[in-house]
C-alpha cells in the first residue's frame, strides 16, 4: 500500500488535516509548514487518493471528450489531434475518457458525479439530445466543430 497523508503526518508530527490542508495549499496553514509537509510527501514519493478525495470534493476528475461516433466520420489524424491536444491540455489534473455519444443508447450513465466537464466534438444536429441531456444534468459542456444556439454552451 502507498502513503498516506496519516503517514505524513506521523512523520512531520502534525495531524492529518494539517497534512491535507498543506497539500492542498490551504492559506491557513502556515509557509514553513507547507514546505516541510511538501518535502516529506516528496521524499516519500506520495501520490493523492483522488478516489479518496473526489469523495470529499463531490468531484470525479475525470473530463469527458465525447465524439458523435468514433467508428464512422472521424478521421484517424483528426482523432489523435483531439485526444492529444485535450490530454496535454488536462495533464495530471483530470482523467480523460474518450467515447463516441453512440456508445450510450440511454444517457443515464453519463452525469455530475462521473464527470466534471464534458467536451464535445460534435458534426450535427442530431447531437442536440446529448447537449441539452448535459444541460439538463448541469454537467458543463463545450463543442467543438460547429455552432450551436445556446447561451449556456461555450
């Protein structure tokens, strides 16, 4: 099993919401407190729970790229353009899952707790279900590819 902040914390002899709060560059937690938590988690190469902490947050970290189909139209270049661009862009902030909007017969799978955002590659009309589902569900949306008349999409 990895680190945890509790180990952090036993090490640099504070708690470990102390440990949480340093981590997460709380402004009520003192500089020097800071770096010396950061330097221990460094040095013993600890990696967050985002499972752990996407609970506490109410978050999923996780970004959605969704094409209308990945099967059919989707050129293979424009394709890797996408993901890569949208991946280095995301880093180590957020997972990214790739799907085609096809692969959901039913859009109940698709909500707020599973993803923070969705982005769009979208090549008609026939997409408005899936956009207005994302509104309705209050998942923030953005599409790429063609306009859409919605106050509310970027």
């Amino acid at each position: 099993m990895g680190v945890t902040i509790k180990d952090i914390a036993r090490i640099a002899n504070v708690s470990h919401t102390t440990v949480s709060r340093a981590l997460n560059d709380s402004p009520f937690i003192n500089e020097d407190t800071k770096v010396k938590i950061k330097s221990i988690a460094k040095e013993l190469n600890y990696v967050p729970n985002y499972s752990a902490k996407s609970l506490v947050l109410d978050r999923s970290y996780n970004i959605g790229l969704f094409f209308t189909t990945i099967s059919q139209v989707t050129s293979p270049m424009f394709f890797y353009e996408t993901v890569s661009g949208v991946n280095s862009a995301i880093k180590e902030s957020y997972n990214l899952v790739v799907r085609g909007i096809d692969d959901y017969k039913k859009f109940t799978l698709i909500n707020n707790k599973r993803f923070d955002g969705i982005i769009l590659m979208s090549q008609s009309n026939s997409d408005n279900s899936f956009i207005y589902y994302l509104l309705e569900k209050d998942i923030p949306v953005v599409v790429l590819n063609r306009d859409v008349d919605e106050n509310s999409i970027v």
